[in-house]
C-alpha cells in the first residue's frame, strides 16, 4: 500500500468517524414532537424541538445581569397569535408531555428555576396532545392539579406514562392511571368521573387552544409571556433554555416599565 493511498484511507476513516459521533449528537438532541399520521402513544423517537435535555445539564440562573443577547428569528420567535394570560405577571408556560423522556429530564431543571425565577413571574405547565392517548395523558395531568400531593403525582406520572412505551390500548392507560391515582385519595370511579367531567374537558380545550397558538411543533416548549416562543434547536444544553427564558422576561419587564 503506498504511502498516498494510506493517507487517503485515514483521511476517509477520520470522516466517517466524525459523521458517525455527529449522529450520536444529534440523536442526544431528539425529544417529542407531532406525528398526526398517527396514534400510537410511542411518540417518543419522533424529531422535535432538538435540545439536549440530560438532567446532568448545568442549572440555570435567574439572574439576567450576564452580557448574552439572543436574537429573534434565532433563538427565539414571536407568536404570531399571542396566548393571553389572566396575570398580572410575565408567565413562562411550558409546553410538556408525560411520555417524553426529554420532558421528564428537564422538569428538575425547570422546578429548580421556579423556585428562584425573578420576581412577578408565573410559571405554568400545559400539556400537548397530538392524538387519543396523549388527551388521556393532558387529562390526567389536569385532574392531579386539583389533588392535595399534586406536584408528587405529577412527577410520578412521568415514570407510569413512560412506563407504557408502545402500548397502544387506551384502556391500558387508563388502568394505570388509575392505579396511580389511588394513592392519593382517588378512586378508580372517581378518577374515571373526573377524567370525563365538564371542567377538565373545558381545560383540555383550553390546552389544545394554546397549543394552535403556540404552533407547537415539539416538546418541552418554553413561551414567554404568551409571546416569544424559544427555538431548542438553537441551543447545546437544556439550561439555555431557561437562560434565553430570563432573557425574554427581562425584555419583557423593560418593555412594561416604559
């Protein structure tokens, strides 16, 4: 083998290398996202928002002295039909999915920010729903709201509903849920009422609006204010989101003090 023929042969190795490691890359930044065509609750290997959602990420600071400036069109966009909030507050609403494991992988980092988020700002989770099972998840979700242990529930939910990977028998989620449920003081006729009552179908509703609003795409989604909705594939780890949600409320905060 000639010398020249040894470099070319390194030189193609070194790049298949570097392709293959930029693929594990871009895989690590996979979440959830719509796949309309169908109703399988399996919609965890789906494109989305890319972010790198690992619960090893950095945690973000509230504070928004630092010099970086991120740029709409960017890292962020402006919705185009606003969601409106009955707040005085700036409100970070965070679009989410129970059976999303990169939902899950950021909820410590976001409810470690919410408790030191700045002042006059709401933090508000609203579930997506692309199809029958992920309603059923939104539900759920909207009745462990009304519970004592709400933020307990709704962290165990993350493990039952990823539990269920690849099931696709509603009834099955539902039993299960169900059985989550029990613990905390709900029954299964009673969770089974609830699931099928006026007010949480009046939120669900409500939900599915915010998502047409938010032209949700994938989750986790950060909007800010009902305006800025923050673009994940702009950023290398999941504390940026956060980071770029401080930069948008101080935006935000200058803009009202005007």
């Amino acid at each position: 083998m000639t010398t020249s023929t040894i470099f070319k042969t390194t030189i193609f190795t070194s790049t298949i290398r570097t392709l293959f490691c930029c693929s594990l890359l871009c895989l690590s930044l996979v979440g959830c996202s719509d796949n309309t065509g169908s109703d399988d609750s399996n919609s965890d290997n789906k494109s989305s928002n890319n972010t790198n959602t690992s619960s090893n990420s950095q945690s973000a600071s509230s504070d928004t002295s630092n010099n970086e400036t991120y740029s709409e069109g960017v890292h962020y966009s402006v919705l185009k039909d606003p969601i409106t909030h009955n707040s005085d507050n700036i409100v970070v609403t965070e679009f989410f999915w129970y059976g999303c494991s990169h939902c899950a992988n950021f909820e410590p980092l976001l409810h470690q920010w919410d408790k030191t988020k700045p002042a006059g700002v709401s933090l508000e989770q609203s579930p997506a729903m692309w199809n029958d099972t992920m309603k059923l998840h939104a539900k759920a979700f909207f009745v462990a709201q009304t519970l004592e242990n709400a933020e307990k529930l709704h962290a165990q939910l993350f493990s039952v509903i990823m539990g269920l990977h690849g099931q696709k028998d509603l009834e099955k989620h539902k039993e299960a849920l169900a059985g989550a449920f029990q613990p905390y003081g709900l029954d299964k006729d009673a969770f089974y009422a609830q699931l099928n009552g006026f007010k949480i179908n009046g939120q669900l509703s409500q939900a599915a609006k915010k998502m047409q609003q938010a032209q949700l795409k994938g989750t986790p989604l950060l909007v800010v204010n009902g305006k800025y909705a923050i673009n994940n594939g702009s950023i290398k780890r999941a504390s940026e989101l956060l980071t770029i949600a401080n930069f948008l409320i101080a935006k935000e905060q200058a803009s009202i003090k005007k």
